[in-house]
C-alpha cells in the first residue's frame, strides 16, 4: 500500500514504510510555461518545430492533508494530490493560461523503463528520449534509403538507426518501470519523455494536465491496476484458436483455390483475410485497395455464397476498412454532400496523400458522420457476413485543418486512432457480435485498450531487418503489453515490399514458426504479392504452415486461458521475462518472450541458421521439440526450419502440462 503522511511540514508518500518522493513549501513540484509548435506531414510521418516563450517554476506555499489527499497551494494555481489504495493521481488547477508541463521524478540509476506505446527498435528506453506523437511507422526518407541499400547490396539488416530517429502508429503517454510502478499522463498533446538523466526522468508536455501513478508489489499487481485505469480488451471469438487466417488477395476464385490448396495439405483454416473485398489499385508503391467500403462485385464475383461456404467449413471471412474515402468513389461523393468530412481553413475537404493517391477523412468529431461511418460498417461488413476486418490508420489527422466539434487539432490528433477503435467496437457490439467478430487496429492512444478488440504490429518490412523486419515485432509486442495493451500479433511474412526487397520462403517460415505463439496465426500478401513468396509458393512453405496452424490448434485452450486472464487482469499474452523473473538479464531482454505464465519462445530472427542462443531464467524448462529438459542459463538448441525454439516449464499446472504433451506430438 501507499500512503501520504505530513511530518514537520513535509509532503511524503510512503510506500512499504519507504520513501517514494517527499515535498515541501519551498520546493518547485514542476515548471509552466508557454510554447507553440509548427508541424509539416508528410504521408502520415511528422516533422516538428517548438518554440517556448516562457518557462519558470511552479513553487509549493502551503499543504494541506486530510485522508489521504493534500491540497497544495502554488505560486500560480494549486495541486491535488490524492491516494486510493496502491495508486496515486496528481491534478492541476488555474493554470489554463499555460500549455507547456515540465516534471521530473526521482529514478534509480539501475531502473529501466517501458512502453510510451509500441517500440519496434529498443525495447528498455533507459537512455532514450521518447516523443510521445501517432505517426505513421514507416518514414518515407528512412525507407527509400534502405531500398537504396538494398538494391546496390550495402543494407546491414543489424543495423538501427537512432531510437529518437523512429516514429510509432501507437504512442500512449505511459511507462512502466522496473520498480514496479507505472505512470500515465492524462495529457492527449504531444510528450516527450527523457530517460536519459540517471537522477530523474523528466517529463514534457504540450498542455498543462495531471497524471496517475500505480504501485505493485510485482508486476502482474502493477499492470492489474494500470490497465483497471485503461481499460482491458475483451476475450476473443473461439474461432480465432482454430488454426491460420490465410491473407489472400484477387478475387473469389483466387480466395477459394488457395483456401483449397491449403486444406488439401493439412492446413488447419480459422479464416481467409481479403483486404481487397472492396476494390483493388495498382499504384507505384504496389496493389492497394479503393477505400469504398462496400462490396466490389466484379473483384468478388459471389462473394456472399463463397462466405456461406467457407463458413459452413468454420472457416471465417475477414475484410478491411480505415478512417479515409477515396475521392473518386461513391462513399465519398456521399460523405462529401452531406458534409461529413474534415475540413481544412478554406472549409474545403482536406485531401491527404498516403502513398501516391489522395484521401479525405471522415470527421469522427461530428456525430452525424460517426453514425454514418458505424452504419456503413453495419450493414456493408457486419450484415454482409464479415467476422472481422483490419480496422487500419488513425494516424493522419492534420494539425492544421479544421473539426466540426471546434476542438484544437494538436490535442485531438493522438486521440484519432482511440476514436476509430470506438466507432468499430460500437458498430460490433450494438450488433450483438461482440465475441464472435475480431477487429485489429495499428494506431493506438490512451483508450485503445479499451475499445480495440486486438493489435497488429503494423507495417512490417518483409526482411530480418531488426528495426522494422521480423526481428522489431519482439520488443514492440513487449512494449505494448507494458503500455497496458495485452493482446497483439503481426502479419506473417511481414507488409513492405519494393524492388529487391521482398520476401523470400525463409522468411515466410521463420515467420510462421514465431506467429504460432501469439494469440492469432494471420498472414499478409504483402503491398508487392506478386514479389513476396507466399504460403503457396512450394510444397515446402504449404507443409510447413499445415503443421504450425496444427500446433497453434493444439495450444487453443493455453492461449484461450491466457486470453481469459488478460481480459480479467490485463496481464497481457506476450510478456517480458521479467514479469515473473527477477535477475538482470531478463529486465533487458527484448528478442524473447513469455506467452502467458508457462511458454518461453526464442524466435530464429536471423537468416541461413539452424541453431539458436537461448536464454532460460532460473527455472526448469522443457523443450518442445525435443522434450529435453533445461535448467536457466545460457543454451544453444536446434532450430532447423520447422522446428521453433520454445519451451515450457516443468513445474505448470497438471493441466497445462497435459496441453503441451498434445502439442509436443505435433513437433
């Protein structure tokens, strides 16, 4: 428990009679001041400039206590502090002429720190500087160097840029840190969070607001109460366990041969992703799709009788839709007479660029366009017979246009994808189909994790690059679940295609083998299909995802458990090592993880290996290839394609272990 006492004039939180932080008249409890910053988007990544006009302290002149809550009188304004069992929350008041908050909490030299959202290249932050801002993951400059490389042969897939280099579709101003405790600020501006300094970390935001603390006395107790705050998504559909969604893409005789194929080599099917069932483009960055959000007849010649189908199978459709209409398609010349679209000063539609084409977006501020939008998805997706769809963006929303609620667009932009992840939980649940559809988003904010019913990790390059590739899915998983996200999975083969980056069948594999310990099996063409090797490109590939779906089948009722507690505790799927293990090593560990309680997986994320480094914490473990038993430490196992390394503890519940020994036979 924590609790704030008063002794000789002094403010101290006390947390297992030990000080967290202590204040006095006197003291400066954080700094004001005033600023503006210019922003210039470019498809979706961010270039900012900030000016600051003013800066000064904020000094404390009286405390009062009564209960566990002091009223702190300041130079300028006042405070609340207040305690309500292991959580602490912390208000200003009568600062509205400020937009700029500085604050600086005391840190442990031999702290680390996680989270401020999805983090695809670090995973403990500790001596990084996190700017706290949705954007689009992949900067078009970042990319078209690597192509560069690529295609003249100088790319090192090691190597990482800078952290601060990098943006994030999911930004959250949250953090956990190893002292188990988390922070969360109610701020919806732009942040920036320093964990350089080895006394403090300091804090900066873009508007004046307070923030919550959590304390547990381990972490599975910390992130209970973070998530109790930020909500937790609901369990999935069964049917979600029951192998791979294949992604596929052309067409409905296309959709059922591969499904077919498939099925005839052993695949177990949960369900078929087509992202193009309302449209296909061709532009220079690959196939795209024409962002109408109905169904394309001639694309998709049958398709409600090929749903009827496949489902009669139990296998599942899925399609697609996002937050923007394509100006020359029939919802948009709707939208745009009904004045449903954001608008820029001119009080025009404010057409954005995505890759080579223009889009308007719909304004969720306006709730005639909200319903609109819902309505859409109603009846065009849900009533049509889709059980899920990638509900994709949420990053795009210009500083500079203009909203129908009135609100300033800076503060409403990270709040953009939370808003989407809204309207698609609504369209589900007032249609009764909350726990039989999946919807799956990529941009998150605070209350993403209360409204999206899963994440995926985005836009992955279809390599082993570590900064945005197979590897970089590891500690962006990580850094979800220590944001109090819990449930994520990515594209198998990864997305990014361009020239001589593209997929190769190894890839494809190695990725397949590290998606079977996630909570869904789910596959990507890619933007380049006709580039990438895909689950059919050799009778090789095709045995190889028959028998991961056959594995990920057999742990159904492990992951459906974990999947369960999550929704419960908000302890998240896909967790760090040291959620349960408390030695150094597992603190800093980012290309391995825990599923659930009992698993521990160690990803082959290099290519042209058949061996794997492994490290065990302190524990007895068991191989799930071999049935070889470890003890912690450092190992090198076999890891042959086919043959991912995973282990499981000895010491699970009689239960548990009887899952393994029938997922042991599928090895």
């Amino acid at each position: 428990m924590i609790e704030l006492t008063m002794s000789e004039g002094e403010l101290r939180l006390m947390r297992n009679s030990s000080y967290v932080f202590t204040l006095r008249p006197g003291e400066s409890i954080a700094e004001i001041g005033y600023g503006e910053n210019s922003y210039k988007m470019d498809r979706g990544s961010f270039t900012i400039n900030e000016k600051i006009y003013c800066r000064k302290p904020l000094f404390v002149k009286n405390i009062l206590l009564s209960d566990n809550r002091a009223e702190i009188s300041l130079t300028e304004g006042s405070a609340v502090i207040s305690v309500e069992g292991n959580n602490l929350n912390a208000d200003f008041y009568g600062l509205s002429a400020y937009n700029r908050l500085w604050i600086s909490l005391p840190a442990d030299e031999k702290e680390h720190v996680y989270g401020t959202g999805e983090t695809f290249t670090e995973f403990d932050l500790r001596g990084h500087k996190a700017n706290v801002w949705v954007a689009e993951h992949q900067n078009a400059k970042m990319l078209s160097k690597k192509i560069t490389k690529v295609t003249l042969g100088f790319r090192n897939s090691k190597r990482k840029n800078k952290f601060e280099t990098y943006e994030t579709y999911y930004a959250q101003p949250t953090f956990l840190s190893s002292k188990k405790y988390w922070f969360h600020s109610l701020s919806t501006s732009r942040c920036e969070f320093d964990f350089t300094d080895k006394k403090y970390h300091r804090l900066k935001f873009d508007c004046v607001e307070g923030f919550r603390m959590g304390f547990g006395d381990s972490f599975e107790e910390a992130e209970e109460s973070l998530t109790a705050l930020l909500g937790r998504q609901p369990e999935l559909p069964d049917w979600i366990y029951d192998g791979v969604i294949l992604g596929i893409q052309g067409g409905t005789e296309i959709m059922m041969n591969k499904v077919n194929t498939c099925l005839e080599h052993g695949t177990k099917v949960a369900g078929v992703w087509i992202q193009d069932w309302e449209g296909r483009r061709v532009t220079a960055f690959g196939k795209q799709l024409q962002w109408n959000w109905e169904w394309d007849k001639e694309l998709y010649p049958g398709l409600p009788e090929a749903i009827k189908e496949l489902n009669a199978k139990n296998i599942k459709v899925l399609g697609y839709c996002n937050t923007f209409l394509a100006i020359e398609k029939p919802m948009y010349k709707e939208a745009a007479e009904k004045g449903y679209c954001v608008k820029d000063k001119e009080g025009k539609d404010y057409l954005v660029t995505i890759t080579t084409f223009p889009a308007a977006i719909v304004d969720l501020t306006n709730p005639e366009a909200w319903n609109w939008l819902k309505k859409k998805i109603k009846e065009n997706m849900i009533d049509f017979g889709l059980s899920g769809w990638m509900a994709d963006f949420g990053e795009y929303l210009p500083t500079d246009c203009v909203l129908y609620s009135g609100e300033d667009p800076e503060l409403a932009h990270n709040t953009w994808p939370a808003r989407w992840a809204k309207l698609n939980r609504e369209a589900v649940e007032e249609s009764g189909k909350l726990g039989e559809i999946m919807f799956f988003t990529r941009a998150g904010f605070t209350e993403t994790p209360k409204y999206s019913t899963m994440m995926w990790n985005g836009d992955n390059h279809v390599d082993f690059s570590m900064d945005n590739g197979l590897p970089s899915v590891v500690p962006a998983s990580l850094s979800l679940t220590c944001s109090g996200y819990g449930l994520s999975h990515s594209d198998i083969g990864g997305y990014t295609t361009f020239g001589k980056m593209c997929r190769n069948e190894e890839l494809y594999m190695r990725w397949c083998e590290m998606n079977v310990f996630s909570p869904v099996m789910r596959s990507h063409e890619g933007n380049n299909p006709d580039l990438n090797a895909q689950f059919d490109a050799s009778t090789e590939t095709l045995e190889h995802q028959a028998k991961m779906s056959r594995i990920h089948c057999a742990l159904k009722p492990y992951i459906k458990d974990a999947v369960r507690k999550n929704a419960e505790k908000g302890t998240g799927v896909i967790r760090p090592l040291f959620f349960h293990y408390d030695d150094e090593a597992s603190k800093v560990l980012a290309y391995e993880y825990l599923l659930g309680r009992d698993i521990l997986v160690a990803p082959v994320l290099r290519p042209n290996i058949n061996k794997k480094n492994v490290y065990l914490p302190d524990d007895e473990w068991i191989e799930f290839s071999t049935g070889k038993e470890y003890k912690g430490g450092k190992h090198t196992v076999s890891a042959p394609i086919g043959t991912p390394a995973a282990f499981y503890r000895k010491n699970a519940s009689p239960e548990v272990l009887e899952i393994f020994e029938n997922v042991k036979k599928e090895f």
